[in-house]
C-alpha cells in the first residue's frame, strides 16, 4: 500500500511502532543486566577478600606487646594460587609500617577512623593496577599500651570485569537472539495482516473504466473482520452510486427522447416555413415554430431545475407566506392575460426551512400548471396554513381536476394528464423533488366541487 | 422611447433583440464585445443596458463593475445562461437591477426593462413619467413638484393619494402588495404615530376607492388582487 505524499505506509508505521519500542525496551533491558552483573560479580569478590582478610588477621595473634604470626605455606599457597589474580597482602603494624606481605598496599585515602573489627572495602591503585581492597585493623597490647595492627588483602580488578564479561554473555546473548526472532515475527506478521488490504487495493485499482462494471461490489474470502467492514462500507457506497447513476442516465435518456419531439417538429415547420409563398399560411408556420420552440426552452429549463435539485441543498429559515405571496404576484399579469382569478389566501407568516430558489421553482410550477390546466374564468387560490402540526402550502384550482385513476400518477416524471401544448410532464416532478428535499410531503388531491388541489406539508418537527 | 445599449455576443439573439425592442420604439445600439460597448459607453449617454453575462474577453460581470464605477445610475438588465442562485446573487451584487435567464419571453423583457426605465426616471432623476392611455386624457406625474395631471388638467391629491398614486405608476403592470403602500405612508395631518399606523385594509381600501374615482374615464383601473395587493393596469386593449 504505497501512498507517494500521503504519510508513512502503514506498513512502515506499524513496523516503526512495534520495532522502535522493542529496540528500546532490549536496550534497556540489556543495560540493566550488566549493571546488575557488575554488582554480583562485585558482592563475590568483596565476600572472598572479606573472608581472606579476617583469616589472615586469626593467623596474626598477639602475645604480649608483640605478635605471633602463625602464616603457614599451605595458608601462604592458596592465597597467591593463581598468579595471575593473585591475592596481594599486608600486614602492618601501627598501620602503615610494613610487617609482612608480599606487596606494599597503599594506605585508605580518607582519614576518617578505622572502627576496630570491622572489615572495609575500597578501590585503589596499586602498581598502576585497578585493586579492590579489604582493610581489617585489630587492637593488641596491654590497656597501659594499647597497639593497632592493620591487615589488608588486595584482588585485581580484572577478576571482576572477567566475571562480568561471563554473566553478560550468560544473559545479553539469548537477549539479542531472542529480539532478532521477535523482530522477524513481527515483520512477517505485519506482512500477512496487510495481505487482505493489498487484495482489495488490487481489486479496486484495476477499475479504470467509467462503466457500470466498475460500480460491481468487491469479493472478499478470509479477509479480517476490519478489512470486511470497510469492503462493506465501500460496497454500500458502490451500490448507491451505481443505482444513482442508473436512474441519471434512464432520466437522461428520457429527457433526450423527449427533446426530438419538439425538434423534430420545429425542423420540419422550418423546412415548410421555407416553401411557403403565401403570406398567411407562412405566418401560421412561424407561429408554429415558435411554439415549439417555447415548448423545448421550457423542458429545457425544467430538466435544468431537477438536475439543480439533484444537488446537495442548504436550508435556511424563511417566511413560506410571504414566499409564495411574492411568487404570486409574479405571475399575476399572466393570470389576468388568461382570464384565471389569481389569489392568496392564508396567514401572513409562516416560518419554515427552506431553500428559497428551490421553493420559487415549485411555486411557479403549481402555478404554471394551475394557470395552463384551470383555462379560463377559473379560480386559482395559493394558501399557506400553519397548525400545531406544521405548515401547508397549497395551489388548488378550479379547473377539470384529474380523475381518480390519474392522481397516483401525478408526481411521475414525463406523465401527462392532458395533451395540452406546451407542458412536458416534469412540473409536479419537480415539486415533489423539491418537497423531498425540503423533508416535506408533496400530495395531490381533488378540489370539491372540482379541480385539483398540490399541497406540501411541512411537519411540525421540522 | 428610450436609448438602449444592448451587449450581446450572439448574433441570433443579438439580432432577435434589436429588432423587437426597435419595434416597440426604442432607440438602439448594438455590441458584440465588452470593449466595444466600453467605447460607446464613453461616448454615448444611454437610459439603459441590456448585458448579457457571458462575453468572449471581458466578461458580462466584469464590465458591470467597469460600468458602475462610472455610471452608478444607470439601468442595468442582465441576461444569463446560468439560473443558479450564486449567479443571481453574483450579478445583483455586483450592481445589476434585474435579470432574465435565458430563454426568456420578449414581453417579459420588455416589461421588466419598461419597469426598470419607469423606476429610473421617477425618484433618481426627479422627471416626469407619463402613462400610455386615451387620447387627451394622458395621466402624468413628476416627482420633484410632486404634481399629477390628466391630460392637461392638475390631479388635486392628499398627501396619501400622492404616495399611492405614485407607487402605483412607478410599478404599472405589476402587483403593488399592502405593505410595500404601507412602507411609503407618512401620517396625516391630526394622526399620531410614525408610517402606516393605525391603517387597517379599509382605510387602504378607503384611499383605493378615492383614487379609481379621480382616474375614471382616463383608461386607467387599479385592480384588485384577492390577498396579494393591488396594480395599475390599463383598460384599453
């Protein structure tokens, strides 16, 4: 899943999230031993010189004001056994003057007082090597007199950093081997996890095409339950889409067949208009030409106006009453042009939301409609009604009406009632687009004693 | 009747313009480009523009901003391709006084670009506006005296009479509603209060049926529109 410009992959992320926090964790983890290993390897060292120092003191005895040292060679040879670590001594009395030993072991830096029995450990020089001593003085003598020994033992350092190097390996080797396996586990974890993602990229990225075939729902087998979720939601999306742009292009198809009819029958006036030598006759082709070409403006711009409705919309608050007030008077000089008695009656204000180009297209089909169907010496009454259970537009007419069997079909796209010129089947389309749009329910009803009465509710939860 | 500049880049409709607004008396002149009606318009004193939005160059809208920056009173109509609401927000923004989408119906156009003269000529400019009607019985009004005449004879008109005669000519042929009659009404002499109040739909009524007796006989009715208002319109075919 590569993403050139869009962040890490995700590959690479959960790699940097897994590995990055092991690496540190071992890191520390492994510090952590050696410092603890450090330490032991120390306290064992410190034990044996602490034991070395208290049994070469039981062999120095004093007698009298003087001492008695009792250093047998057996004693002697397993304190120097091993002459690479051999253990160096001293014993001194008042401390610090040499008595016996095999090296001269420097005095403790500080100076603070020795407590008699009481074994010290402490790092120091010796022969420019790193020792590690213990020191052990002992009080003789009689109480007029009293006498100091001083005894020291001296280990080299290097026994410590041995026996640290040996713990190190015991622990940090297994430690390195064990996060190298943890790492490949991970990265091959990571691989397989993004398996079912790269199936479905390859699925949909070899969709190229425009076609409705591109639109097909993606098939996914043994793919994880998240992978699963988002095919869903991407299928879902497929489906909508795909019956979205099968109803744009049925809707186009009809809007282009009933495109030729007007065309067609302009082309053909046209052509007649042409041969016409008469002047009368000529004039009555003209007249024909420009009906029809009324005819296809008018279709025109009502497929433009449910194309518009199409479209996302934003609703604001707005008075409906003084909407369709306005509307009205619009169309008021057309009104009295066809002989029809164009009127308002309801409340003064009515809030709803709305979208106020949306709702003028409605207004001027259920008037355009009411106008051409009513015919003349009808009455055409807009009202707009507010209740406790919302608020009702309606355009009702005096006109023929639609009988029974024709209501349910009124809202249908190219249906027409009459074969009335100039209509094109698409005016209560649009007002039902519209009231869709606006969550209002659009209704067709008879009006008493005749006519047709188009309502749009609004409820009142809206 | 008026001198008319009309911008517009299709010679169909350009054509189709010229000619009926030439028919019904205009005075007329033609362009095909924005540049070309900018040096006209630098030229030529016009009572109105008919511009279409979308020129080849510079466009309809750029040349509205060029235009109100030196002719801020001048009538504007502007004609459109485009019926979405951003556009008509666009263009009335941007100093246009109405718009037509195409296509659109000449006797509409003529009877909005008839408003938008009417309207012009009557508050702006403090001229004189007279009404088509029967021979010697012409109704004329000038805002500046404010005077009313038929024919030759001076309209006696209360203060009220006036503002609703008025209202009713600036919008012959459309529907003048109660409130905007209200909005324009100062109170009489002996009446408190500030515009409209107190009126109720027959003290309007009242001033309506006063009105329809001074214009009888002149070919001139106020017709009454159920719940929408009220409009001046001519009698004679």
């Amino acid at each position: 899943m590569r993403q050139a410009g869009h962040g890490l992959s995700l590959r690479r992320q959960l790699l940097l999230w897994l590995l990055l926090p092991q690496l540190v964790l071992f890191l520390v983890g492994g510090a952590l031993a050696y410092r603890i290993a450090l330490n032991y390897a120390e306290k064992a060292i410190d034990q044996s010189l602490t034991q070395t120092v208290r049994a070469l003191a039981r062999q120095v005895k004093p007698v009298g004001s003087g001492l008695l040292i009792d250093f047998p060679r057996a004693a002697q040879d397993i304190i120097e056994q091993d002459p690479k670590d051999r253990v160096s001594y001293m014993v001194s009395a008042p401390p610090g003057r040499f008595l016996l030993g095999n090296v001269q072991l420097p005095q403790p830096a500080a100076n603070q007082p020795q407590p008699t029995s009481e074994v010290r450990l402490y790092n120091a020089q010796v022969q420019g090597k790193p020792m590690r001593l213990a020191l052990l003085e002992l009080d003789y003598g009689e109480p007029q007199s009293p006498q100091r020994m001083r005894v020291q033992v001296a280990q080299s350092r290097v026994v410590q950093e041995r026996l640290t190097a040996e713990l190190i390996a015991d622990v940090l080797v297994p430690l390195l081997l064990l996060m190298a396996l943890l790492s490949l586990l991970v990265y091959a974890g990571i691989a397989r996890g993004l398996r079912p993602l790269q199936r479905l990229q390859a699925q949909l990225g070899t969709r190229r095409d425009a076609t409705l075939s591109a639109l097909a729902p993606i098939e996914l087998t043994q793919a994880p339950q998240e992978v699963h979720a988002l095919a869903n939601a991407v299928n879902q999306l497929l489906a909508a889409v795909q019956r979205s742009l099968g109803q744009e292009k049925r809707f186009l198809n009809d809007a282009a067949h009933q495109l030729r009819t007007p065309l067609a029958g302009l082309i053909s006036q046209t052509e007649l208009a042409l041969t016409e030598s008469d002047a009368q006759a000529l004039r009555e082709r003209l007249t024909k030409v420009l009906a029809g070409a009324q005819r296809s403006a008018h279709l025109v711009h009502q497929l433009l106006a449910l194309a518009r409705n199409e479209t996302e919309v934003k609703l604001e608050p707005l008075d409906l009453a003084a909407l369709a007030r306005e509307v009205a008077r619009d169309w008021t000089p057309r009104a009295i042009q066809s002989g029809v008695d164009l009127g308002y009656d309801g409340v003064d204000h009515a809030n709803v939301l709305g979208q106020a180009t949306l709702l003028r297209e409605a207004l001027n089909n259920l008037i355009d409609n009411a106008l051409s169907y009513a015919g003349s010496g009808c009455e055409v009454t807009l009202r707009v009604q507010a209740s406790d259970g919302g608020v009702t537009l309606e355009v009702a007419d005096t006109g023929p009406g639609l009988s029974v069997q024709d209501l349910p079909h009124a809202f249908e796209r190219f249906w027409r009632a009459s074969d009335q010129p100039g209509g094109c089947g698409l005016g209560l389309a649009i007002v039902a687009e519209v009231a869709h749009r606006h969550r209002a329910s659009a209704q067709v009803l008879p009006n008493a004693p005749h006519g047709l009465r188009v309502l749009m509710r609004w409820s009142a939860a809206d | 009747m008026a001198h008319l500049l009309i911008i517009e880049d299709d010679e169909l409709l350009r054509d189709g313009l010229s000619a009926q607004l030439s028919q019904v008396g205009h005075s007329v002149v033609v362009c095909a480009s924005g540049e070309d009606a900018q040096s006209r318009l630098q030229n030529e004193r016009f009572d109105g523009v008919v511009l279409d939005l979308g020129l080849p160059r510079i466009s309809g809208m750029e040349l509205l901003h060029w235009l109100r920056q030196r002719l801020a009173a001048l009538p504007v109509l502007i004609l459109t391709a485009r019926d979405s609401m951003e556009d008509r927000v666009q263009g009335l923004n941007a100093g246009a006084d109405d718009y037509l989408t195409k296509p659109f119906d000449m006797s509409e156009l003529q009877a909005r670009l008839g408003a938008l003269l009417r309207r012009s000529r009557l508050p702006a400019f403090g001229g004189s506006l007279a009404l088509p009607s029967q021979a010697g019985r012409q109704l004329r009004v000038d805002a500046e005296l404010p005077q009313a005449w038929l024919g030759d004879e001076p309209l006696e008109l209360t203060q009220r009479e006036w503002a609703l005669l008025s209202l009713l000519v600036t919008n012959a042929g459309r529907v003048v509603s109660r409130e905007d009659v209200l909005e324009t009404w100062q109170p009489e002499p002996g009446e408190g209060g500030g515009p409209g109040t107190g009126l109720t739909s027959n003290a309007l009524e009242v001033y309506i049926h006063r009105l329809r007796r001074k214009l009888a006989d002149t070919g001139l009715n106020i017709r009454n529109i159920r719940g929408l208002g009220y409009m001046l319109e001519s009698t004679t075919p």
